[in-house]
C-alpha cells in the first residue's frame, strides 16, 4: 500500500494537470446517482486537496 502512495503522489506531482482532471471526474462522477452514492465528490477532492498541500 505503501508504494502505491508514492507512485500516486509522484503521477500526482509531476503532471498537474492530471490532478485537476482527476478532481473534475470526482465532482462529475457524483452527481452519477451509481457512483455517488459509493464515493462522493468532495469526498475525493477534499483528499485531493490534502495531498496538493502536501
């Protein structure tokens, strides 16, 4: 589990705009009522957040 934090923050803070997409399909993908109601949006950018200050 470990190496899959790195891997993520590494993908994470060499391309940034791959954050903003991952963060645009988590608020998209919660308003789709299958998906929202297992992971909501602000959920993921709340945490996305977390690790952009990081």
């Amino acid at each position: 589990m470990e190496n899959f934090k790195d891997v993520f923050l590494f993908t994470i803070s060499d391309a940034h705009l791959f954050g903003y997409i991952v963060a645009f399909l988590a608020a998209l993908l919660e308003t789709v009522f299958a998906v929202g109601l297992f992971l909501p949006g602000s959920t993921m950018i709340l945490f996305l957040g977390v690790l952009a200050a990081q």
